[in-house]
C-alpha cells in the first residue's frame, strides 16, 4: 500500500487516463478525480468498492474545483498530478470542439497551485501531463507515412498541445510529458518503446512507432512516472509507442 502518496486525476473518466487510475488505485495511492460528468467513474467504481478514490465533480478550467483535487489535506498538496484531457474531434472540419482546451487547463492548475501555496498549502506535485507525438522542435518522432494526419489533419489539436507544454516547462514546476503515437484501444503484451527529449537541448533517444493503445500508456504512466518514478524522465518529454 502507498496510502501516503497522492495522486490528483484530471480527464480520467476514460482512455488513458483512466487506465491510469485503475492501476494506481490497485497499488494503494491516493486518487482524487477531477469528473464532469461523476457517473463514469461511479459506473466502474461503484461506491464502497475501493476506499482510496476520491471524485470531484467539476470542469478542469473552474480553478475551485482544481483546487479541490489539488489539496491532499493535512496543510499538503498532491505528489503526483496526472493530466489527460483533450477535446473531441470534428473531424470533417480537422479540428477539436474547444481548440483551447489543454492550454487552460494548464493555466488554471497553475494558478490553482500558486492560490493553494498563497493560502499556506506546501507541496510541490509532480506533473504529467499526456499529449502527443508530432509536435517535437528537434525532428519527426512518427513515422513518414503519416505526415499528412500529423501537419494537416491534427493541427489544431496539436497547437493546443504545445502551448500547454510551453505553459508547463516555463512555469518552473518539476514535470514529465508524456507523448503517445497514435491511440488504439485494448491492453497488450507489447513492449513499450520510450524516446526522451530534454526541451533546451533536443533528442536524447528515438521511439519512432505507429500506435499505442490507451490501456497501455495508461498503464506505462502509472508504472513507470508515480510507481518507480525514474528519475532520467524528470522535466523531460517522452515520446511512448509500442
């Protein structure tokens, strides 16, 4: 059990983030929710069946309710934050329902953050936000054929993205980003393969792959970012595949 580590979800209703959840609730953390809609999760964690999770019902741009999922009580903050958020796609129209929907929820976490510390609250989380392969600064980390979903097709999505990673390694917060390929559904046996890139200084190793499922970069995250916690990923950016 690790009832003294917590660890505070943003867009775990789903997908990657709610793999990651699973896993981390199954190892004993601590694990606050930020939900819209809280009976996704009550439908797979009905109450009463895991006594380590907390949802709030909230929206990620409402800095009251990120505040809430921010302070693990007792005078702390949460030790790890886990961020997958993202809004849906329109894609006849290659764009995203809210085409700033990462980049405020950055913003608000950091304010909330800032607010809680003013009020007396100290901690300082650990970051990880989830994004997405195709947006590095230091050359190509998909593969060729797919140029056309990733300049065109994605362009909106991804320019959310990179403002929310600027937001986040300039705002001094200690952090690991996680860039998966594309997302596919069902848990495999495969090898996640990880590229690092450090964002001053450029490409540490390549990962250079087509897909990844949600179940397991879901599960990569929580096994390798809260569980081990390697320190060669801090203030990095990952590029995860399989």
């Amino acid at each position: 059990m690790n009832s003294t580590k917590s660890v505070a979800f943003i867009g775990a209703s789903g997908g990657v983030g709610l793999s990651a959840l699973k896993h981390t609730l199954a190892a004993g953390y601590q694990c606050i929710a930020l939900c819209r809609t809280p009976s996704k999760l009550t439908a797979i964690f009905p109450e009463g069946s895991t006594s380590n999770l907390k949802i709030v019902e909230g929206n990620a741009h409402d800095i009251n309710a990120m505040t809430q999922i921010l302070d693990a009580g007792n005078g702390n903050l949460v030790d790890y934050i886990v961020s997958t958020i993202g809004s849906r796609p329109i894609l006849r129209k290659m764009t995203i329902e809210d085409p700033n929907c990462c980049r405020n929820a950055m913003d608000t976490m950091l304010k909330a953050l800032a607010q809680l510390r003013e009020s007396g609250i100290t901690g300082q989380p650990h970051i990880i936000p989830f994004s997405t392969t195709g947006m590095s600064k230091y050359g190509r980390d998909y593969p060729i054929v797919l140029a056309f979903m990733y300049l065109v097709v994605l362009k909106v999505p991804h320019e959310d993205k990179k403002v929310m990673e600027s937001q986040l390694i300039e705002s001094g917060e200690p952090y690991t980003i996680v860039r998966g390929s594309l997302l596919t559904d069902g848990e495999t046996n495969r090898t996640v393969r990880v590229g690092i890139e450090d964002p001053w200084t450029g490409r540490q190793s390549e990962a250079i792959g087509y897909t990844i499922t949600r179940e397991d970069a879901g599960k990569w995250m929580a096994e390798n970012l809260i569980f081990k916690r390697d320190e060669q990923y801090n203030n990095k950016i990952l590029m995860i595949t399989t």
